[in-house]
C-alpha cells in the first residue's frame, strides 16, 4: 500500500520586497476521498520523532516517522539507532520531553548489539542534535521512499494578480484543529488616503481572516479554500498599498506568521493523534481477552421527558458499536471495505459521569479516529467529511433524531465533554497545553491512562449501558477470527460474505441433531458427540461452514488415543482458537498399548498455531497419559485442566507444561496440595511473563490468584470447611497474600474462630470478607474484625459481607465513616438469630446508614436501636420499614430514631397481610398514624394482600389526593383476591399514580413522578382501563408492572397511544388467554415501532 500523505492549503508570507515566501506543504499523494494514513499494509507500527537544538528548547524539523521493528527475543517493537542516525545527521540522544531514552539492555544491563531502543507508541520522541551546524541539516538524510513523508516546497514568485499566484493543489484534506485556539489578529490601519477599492478589500480580508482559522479549526477545508481564494484576490487590489505603506506590510505578514504557526500546530496535534489512534487499531486481541465489541462511538442525546423532570441538569448520551471490517472480510480483488456503525439504535449510557472517567481517553480518541479518519491494520475509517455515519440505519437516524450534516456537531460536544470533564478533575482549572496543544498536566483521575484498555475493561463496559435486547450480542455483531488468528466483529452483511450460508445451514442442523447449539452470532458450538460416527459428522460440518470459532465438545464414549488423534487434525482445519473438551468414558483397553500416551493429541492441539483457549474436563488419569512430545505452544493464553495434580508424575507434566507455553495468561488446575502447585508455578523459572491469574482448585476451597509482573497482587479465597483435611490449604492461606476472604459457612466454633483470627492476623492486604450463614455469629464476626483492627491489623479493610437467607443480610464498610448496612428479612418470630440481632442494633445501631426490615421487625429490635442511637446519634440515610409486627412501643421507638435521623433521604413503609382480619384493625391504625407523620418524606408505598372493601376508608381519608405523598416514587398495590373494583377505589388509584400537573403557580400542588408501579389482582372494565392508563405520569416512570389483570388487547392499544415516542419504560404485561400469541405479537411489534426504546415483557 503507497504511503498516503497530508496536504494543507498552501499559504503566502510578504516579504518587505513584496515577494512571497513559501510554507512547507506536504505534496498530495492520494485521491481527495483517502483518509490520513496511520499504518502501511504490514500493519507495523511507527515512531514519531523531531528534530531539537541541543538546548532541548527549539525545534529545528518537521515530525518525521520511522519504521519500528519487531525484536522476536523481547518480543517488543524497537527502533535501531542507525535508522535514526540515517534521518538524522548528528544525533546525540533521544529525549520523552525532558527525559532521556535508554538504549535496551539484557538481564546483566549489557547494551543489546546493535544498539535500539523502545518504541513508544502515541508520543513524539525528541531528537537533540550534537550543535547547530546540524540544525539547517536535520533532514537532509530524510528517507525518499514511498513511506516516507514527501514534502515540496514552491518557488518564490512575484505578487501579483491572482494569475500570479502559485495555487494549492487541489487535493488538500481536513486538519481539523478544535483543540486549539487561536488568537485572531486582525488588520489595524488607517485607511485614510486609500483608493475605495484597496479600502474594501482591507476590509474584507479583516472577516476572511477570522473565517478562514474557523473554517480549518472545523475541518471544512473546501470552504477554507474557498475563503483562501478570496484573500489571494484582495492581496491583489492591496498590492499597491502595501508598496506605499510599511505598517499594512508589516500587520500582513504577522497575519501570515501567524497562520504559519497555527498550521505547523495543526500538523503535531495530527501528528500526535495519529500516533495515539494507531496504537489502539494495529493492537490485535484474543478471544479469551475480547468478549465483546472493542470499537464504538458516544453521542450526545436529547434529554427524555422524564430526565427533564429527574435530572433536568445531566448530560445525557449513546454508545453506538463499529463494524470492524477491512482487508479481511474483502474478497481477492473486490472493493475496500470502510468501518461503520453497526446497524442498531444504540444504548444509552448510566451514570456518563462515571463512564466517562473509566473510558474517557478511549472514547476521545475513538471520536478523533472518525473525525479525522484512519487506515490502518487493514481497516479503513474515512475522515467526518465523507463518513456516512447513518445513511442507510433508519434505526439510528430515527433515535438519534438529526440530519446527516449535524453527526460533525455531535461528534464535536462529545470531544468537548470529555475534555471539560478532565478539565474538572484538575479542580476546574484548565489543561495547560505546550506550544503543540499537548496536555502536560499529570495525574489527572484517570485521564493519563494508555488509551489502549485491557479485556477487562471490556468486560465491564456492559455494566455502564442501558441494554434492552438481553441475551443477543451488543451491536448485532457477529465474531470472526481472522486468518492471523486475531478476533473482530463485523455486521450481519459482512459476516455472510466471509461464510457460506448453506455451510453454516448444514452445521445448525448436525449441531441440533445431536442436540447440541450453534450460536451464530458469536460462532460457538456446544455439543456431545455420542459415538465415533456422531463426532465425524461434527467435524466435517464445522470444517466446512469455517464460522466455528468456539467449540465446547463432550467426548461422550471410551475415546481412545486414535479418536484424539482425529479430533486434533479436524480442530486444526478449522477457525477455532478456544477449545473445550469433556470426556464421557472409561479407559480403554488401548491403553495397554499405547504407552500412556492417549491424551497426546490434546495437549499437541496448544501448538496448532491458532488455539489459544484450551480447557479438559474429567479426562481420568490425565498427567500420567500424556507421553512426551510437547512442542512449543506460542500462541495459548489461556489453560484450564480439570485434573488432578499429583505430587509425583502430576507436577512433573505441569513443569513441561508451563515450560511450552511462554503467552500463558490465565491458569487453571485442580489439586489437592495447593500450596505445592503453588510453589511449582512461582519456582518454574520458565514461568510465563504474561501470566496474570492462576486458579487452585480442590475439596477445601478455591484460590484465585492474580499476578503484576511476576509477582503476586491480589488472592482470593474461597473456602468450604473450616476444618482442612490437610495443612496445603492452611499453609497457602497464611503466606500474606490474601486480599478476599469468602467463606460459605462462619467458624462453628471456638476453634474456628481462633483459625479465622491468626488468618486475619496474617493478611494485611486483606480488603474484603464475605462469609455465608452467619445470623447467630454476626456479632461476634464483627467484634472480631473491629478489635483487629483496633490492633493495628487489617489496615487496607473495606467491606465485611454477612449473609443470611441467600441473601446480604449486614454490610460493614471501612471507609472515612463507619457504616453498616442491614437487610432484617427473618421468617420466624423468635429464631436463632434473634437475640444476635437485638445485640447487632444495640452495639452497632448508631452506625447502621441502610435498614431493610423486611417482613418481620420486632419491638427488641427496635428498642436497641432506639438506645444506640440515643447514646450516639443515628446516621440512618435510607429506612423500609415493615411495622406489622411492631406494638405501640416499637413504634414510638422508631419514631424517636427517625427525629434523630438528620441524614435520612428514604422513607418507605411495606404493609403485608392486610387482609388479615385479627390483625387489621390494629394495621390500619399504624398505616393511619405513620402515614399522618411521614408522608412529606415518603418515597415508598407497599399495600400487600390488600382488601379494598376494608381498607378504601383509610386509604381515601390518609391519602386524598396525590398532593399528600409529593415525595412518592415507588407504588406496589396488591388485593387479596383477583376481584372488581369499585369506581370511587379506581379513581383513588389513578390519582395516586397520575402525572404531576403540566404548569402550576403553587409549589404545593406539585409532585414528583413515580418511577415505578405495580398493581396485581385488578380486574377492571374497559373504560375504568382507560381512566387508568390515561392517568399514568410517564414523564419518569422507569417500570410499569401489571400483574393477575385482565389486561387485554383493547388495554394495549390505550398504553400504545399513551406512552411517549422517547420513553424508555419497561413494561411486565400479564398471561392472559385473551391475547392469542400472535396478536400479542403484533402489538408489540406496534408498541416498539412507535417507542423503540420500550421494553415488554409477559
């Protein structure tokens, strides 16, 4: 591929001999619709240096790229010094700004021959010179070939007419600049004496001048040109002038000067961005690192009708998934194939604040990428200008709600948000930048981080989106693994031109005859092969459909070593780089004869050159049958064998093992003598470079391991018995490395604890403890922890975890305040976690900032906390209170925490049983003496096993109207039986969850509006549905839930008409017999088609 090349506008200095002198511009090389190049063909990557004078301080040349090369030993690419003295006569060093780039050395600091050094990708390396005889000369040794930069330089030339003047070519491209900004100065002379003509024109090339610097700050280089040619025109009518007057000269030529520099900026900011955008593309992933989409834009969005009343101050904005083709998803010869967005509406990103944070440089970058456009490893992205960002996804166009040209003015705000955020995390204060525009702040929360993010990083991204399409793949990609091995995700039409559809047809099918399942979005196949016959037809469909990249098989009869043996040679004729295999049988009598080399075949698959993710299961007696050809597995990153390691013959397989796989990643092994395996790893001293996890399995527990170069950083363990059959387990637990602790019982005794303490004692980077089934010894957990810490012990602790039912029944967190959390859910009244509770709220009820009481909360309960907080102050921030078991007492008791609660946020009361007629007189005075005290602070309302018949009174008389729960945002009414309602009930309810009035003069009259509403066991007339539908508030309503109705299809058309085009609710519909599936269907499918962005579910 030719080297493609930047041209700018050629620009004219006036020298006080009325000649023009030349700027530098880059000679065009390329079609005017060729983006800026980032990388040749072979996908190496360059670096970018600049010639300085000795004094570090000036630059005396352009950037100039030279070739890296890849160093095979260190695997890293380098640049040889003779490459650089052959650029650059007279070099004396290479400087990262002001520090100095060692040459490489080995282990022993011996400099490598020849010399090299690093390469360092999205930074522009000085190059200081040896004295200034060789400043006018830096360049005279710049390469000449097609890689390189091609320059030309135009003659001086008379100024004269326009006729005269020594044009542009016209293949100039976009150098867009918005990260600069110039200081315009204009023309200030006095036109006195001057001919109406020369008057006019200085006049307008005063206005030229300001648009032509936003014409290239905006990247709209014909319209720059345009306005170019205007200015060249008036130069000409103020010939005359300037040959009479020195100060008109003299402000021309500082206009020009000027326009010099902001040029010569443009170009290092380009420069700079380049080099960061290429360090992203040519980055290859593999599968196990690469679970989803790696490429994608955000845009802002229009705020929705409900986040113009919740968060009527918050920006708000959508991530949009790139199709990855290029090179290899063209065919021999065809048409280049440019990046797009996938076809899909988007997802909406939570919490942009955080987001952003995580991910900010990525996304700026990947927004700078589509502004300026790319190519690089084998893909092309084209500059804004010509991007078709949306033409041809009318689901994209339809969301995002704006025309073709607007997409530049989207791209820009979000460049533009991200940097105003970086800006706040400086304290408000604004980036210093250097004369190039680069940031030379440090430290700025995440904004100085590589661009390029790990698989990790990935992994949470889905965590920061608002999915509605859950179990499909984000973007509506398809996986393909490239014939380098490498995975990329590509859209549905670029998936079908790589692979066949009748192949991929006949896989689903063999796939599905052996019940088996064929994804083909992400190309995984789980299957069991039953019998030699079943597994041939397997092999010869995945063969041939070449889509397979996952294969997670069951070898479900006596394998034998020939029956591998064939496997091995299908998986190597195939795409798959991840590998699962289970086994089924018993040995068989081949054994006998094969000296124990059944599993050979397995572990020759790790070399094949393109499996990098290999995981055995239940392969009896696998380290003893594996013989003794083990070749070199460069490409394995990931090893999971679900056998046991032995002592003896198991070890010394495992030490081949790791020696053959120098990429290894992440390792996972079973075995009893952990602390063995253990030492095994850390001692190989052919251990991996790149191994970052290590899992240990065995009866006793699990440990997760995790490694930062070489050493151990993290160690989570995860223990079943506290009673260790043997000392492996105990030994590796007090080595000082433990960061979590999980436990799925707490100590059952004395001795138990005793064990937990001298752990604790040994750990100080423990940060988390999580343990199960702990409601009678919660306490004691606690003070155990409490009084560690008071020792000095523990120093990095953050959270402690108590479980209790299934589920976190106390949190405690470590932080600058001390907190605790509680879920209070018990099903019996006095249980044996009774009185451990009542201790809880009595020692600890002051620090308790989250009380969930759940269905039972009993007056001991409340009387502790009472006490405590009395003697202690409350720092209670969210209450749900559950009063049905509460007496007059309690409830006074609570009553008194809550007047002390200042920081308290959350209100919610949950009524249950209400139905319960010895129970519901005394109910209905709680409900009416809580809801009388606490209304303006309510934000939750749960009417449980509700009789409407009883109960409407009180209702009607404690809530007239919806002005007197202003604070509501949650609503749960469920009646006692699936029954009719009466009107006056009906309208109750509907005023309950009505939208709060559109304009009112009194701020008394508003409301907020619910996020959430669930009604059960309604059964309504069609117009009493229609009052009620007609009465939701949407503007923030988050979920509607309709539980045991008799919602039916007539209901559905009212919620279609209703509910906004923008809204993004979530609505549960019931099963109901008298919406037939495919009418269900087709309501949807209308519902959606009005709303996309509203789910339904039944």
């Amino acid at each position: 591929m030719t080297k493609q090349t930047i041209a700018l506008p050629l620009l004219f200095l006036l020298s006080p001999t009325h000649t023009t002198i030349p700027i530098l511009a880059r000679a065009p090389t390329h079609k005017p619709s060729s983006p800026v190049t980032m990388a040749s063909a072979s996908e190496i990557p360059r670096q970018a240096f600049r010639a300085y004078s000795p004094s570090n301080r000036t630059p005396v040349s352009e950037i100039i790229n030279v070739d890296t090369r890849f160093d095979s030993k260190t695997k890293r690419y380098i640049i040889l010094w003779k490459d650089i003295e052959r650029v650059f006569k007279g070099v004396q060093y290479v400087a990262n700004e002001s520090n100095a780039v060692s040459f490489m050395t080995d282990d022993d600091f011996k400099e490598l021959s020849p010399s090299r050094i690093c390469y360092h990708p999205g930074i522009v390396l000085r190059i200081i010179l040896e004295n200034s005889d060789h400043e006018s000369s830096a360049l005279a040794s710049a390469p000449t070939s097609a890689e390189a930069d091609t320059w030309a330089s135009y003659p001086t030339t008379t100024f004269g007419g326009l006729g005269d003047v020594q044009a542009t070519p016209s293949q100039t491209y976009s150098l867009s600049v918005a990260e600069i900004e110039p200081t315009v100065r204009t023309i200030v002379v006095s036109s006195n004496g001057m001919n109406p003509k020369a008057r006019i024109s200085l006049h307008a090339c005063n206005e030229l001048y300001g648009s032509y610097f936003q014409a290239v700050m905006a990247g709209q280089i014909q319209q720059a040109d345009i306005i170019k040619d205007n200015m060249n025109k008036h130069f000409g009518d103020l010939k005359v002038e300037m040959d009479r007057n020195k100060v008109l000269q003299e402000q021309i030529l500082g206009m020009q000067e000027k326009m010099q520099t902001m040029q010569q900026e443009a170009l290092d900011r380009l420069a700079l961005i380049q080099s960061r955008v290429q360090a992203i593309v040519i980055q290859t992933y593999e599968l196990h690192e690469y679970p989803i989409p790696r490429l994608f834009i955000v845009l802002p969005k229009a705020l929705r009708n409900r986040d113009r009343v919740s968060k009527p101050f918050s920006n708000q904005f959508r991530l949009f998934f790139l199709c990855e083709c290029g090179n290899h998803t063209t065919s021999g010869g065809g048409e280049q194939h440019e990046i797009h967005l996938a076809k899909h509406e988007g997802y909406d990103v939570d919490k942009p604040n955080d987001f952003f944070k995580k991910y900010g440089p990525y996304v700026l970058t990947m927004m700078q990428m589509i502004k300026y456009g790319i190519i690089a490893a084998g893909m092309i992205v084209p500059p804004l200008a010509h991007f078709k960002l949306v033409k041809g996804i009318d689901t994209i166009q339809k969301n995002l709600k704006l025309a073709e040209h607007d997409i530049v003015k989207l791209v820009d705000e979000t460049i533009d948000y991200i940097k105003d955020q970086k800006s706040s995390a400086n304290g408000g204060i604004d980036v210093v930048e250097d004369q190039m525009g680069l940031d030379k702040l440090e430290g700025q929360a995440g904004f100085d981080k590589l661009e390029v993010i790990e698989g990790a990083d990935f992994r949470q991204l889905q965590s920061y989106l608002t999915i509605q399409d859950k179990g499909r793949v984000l973007g509506n990609l398809y996986r393909i693994v490239t014939s380098e091995g490498h995975v990329k995700w590509v859209c549905m039409d670029h998936y079908r031109e790589n692979y066949r559809e009748s192949a991929n047809k006949a896989l689903k099918e063999t796939i599905e005859a052996n019940r088996g399942k064929f994804d083909e979005f992400s190309g995984v196949v789980v299957v069991t092969a039953a019998s030699r016959t079943a597994a041939k037809q397997i092999y010869e469909a995945i063969i041939k459909a070449r889509g397979v990249q996952q294969l997670e098989i069951t070898v479900n009869w006596d394998a034998t070593l020939d029956d591998f043996r064939v496997l091995n040679t299908a998986i190597t004729k195939t795409n798959i780089v991840s590998l699962t295999i289970q086994g089924g049988g018993t040995s068989p009598a081949s054994d006998l004869f094969n000296r124990a080399r059944r599993y050979e075949p397995l572990v020759q698959l790790m070399s094949n050159g393109r499996i990098q993710s290999l995981s055995l299961f239940a392969l009896e007696d696998f380290f003893n049958r594996l013989g003794t050809n083990f070749a070199l597995a460069s490409k394995l990153k990931v090893l999971k064998i679900d056998a046991e390691v032995s002592p003896q013959r198991g070890r010394s397989a495992l030490q081949r093992i790791i020696d053959k796989c120098p990429s290894l990643v992440d390792l996972d092994l079973r075995s009893q003598f952990v602390n063995q395996t253990f030492e095994e790893v850390m001692s190989n001293a052919n251990r991996p470079r790149n191994l970052k996890s290590l899992k240990l399995r065995s009866t006793e527990g699990d440990m997760d391991i995790e490694f930062h170069q070489g050493d151990v950083q993290a160690m989570e363990a995860d223990i079943s018995f506290w009673h260790f059959s043997n000392d492996e387990y105990w030994v590796l637990l007090k080595k000082g490395y433990l960061t979590r602790l999980k436990a799925t019982t707490a100590p059952p005794s004395e001795s138990s604890l005793g064990r937990l303490d001298e752990i604790l004692r040994l750990s100080p980077k423990l940060a988390e403890i999580e343990m199960m089934n702990t409601d009678a010894s919660a306490l004691a957990i606690i003070y155990e922890v409490d009084s560690l810490r008071d020792e000095g012990f523990l120093p990095g602790m953050r959270k402690l975890r108590l479980h209790g039912g299934g589920s976190d029944r106390v949190v405690v967190k470590y932080s600058d305040s001390y907190t605790i959390s509680i879920n209070g859910e018990m099903e019996e009244t006095y249980n044996s976690s009774y009185e451990a509770f009542v201790d809880l709220y009595r020692e600890h009820g002051w620090c308790i900032d989250i009380l969930d009481t759940k269905l039972v909360f009993l007056d001991g309960f409340a009387e502790s906390l009472d006490e405590s907080t009395t003697k202690s102050g409350s720092k209670l921030k969210s209450l749900t209170l559950c009063p049905n078991s509460l007496s007059s007492t309690g409830l006074e008791c609570v009553d008194r925490v809550i007047e002390r609660s200042w920081m308290l946020e959350s209100l919610r009361l949950c009524f249950f049983n209400m139905s319960h007629k010895k129970e519901q007189e005394g109910l209905q005075a709680k409900f009416e003496s809580l809801l009388g005290r606490y209304n303006p602070l309510l934000q939750g309302l749960t009417l449980s096993d509700c009789s409407m018949d009883a109960w409407f009174p009180r209702l009607a008389r404690c809530c007239s109207s919806r002005r007197v729960l202003q604070a509501l945002r949650t609503f749960s009414l469920s009646l006692n039986e699936k029954s009719e309602v009466e009107d006056d009930c009906l309208h109750w309810i509907a005023g309950v969850v009505s939208a709060p009035p559109s304009t009112t003069s009194n701020s008394s009259d508003e409301w907020m509006p619910l996020k959430s509403i669930h009604l059960k066991n309604l059964s309504l007339r069609e117009d009493q549905w229609e009052t009620l539908i007609k009465a939701i508030g949407f503007s923030g309503l988050e979920q509607l839930q309709l539980e045991s109705t008799n919602f039916s299809s007539a209901q559905f058309e009212v919620l279609l008409e209703c509910i906004p085009e923008d809204h993004d609710v979530e609505v549960f519909l019931p099963e109901n017999e008298s919406i037939g599936i495919s009418e269900c269907e087709e309501l949807r499918a209308g519902l959606l088609a009005k709303a996309p962005l509203v789910h339904v579910r039944v």
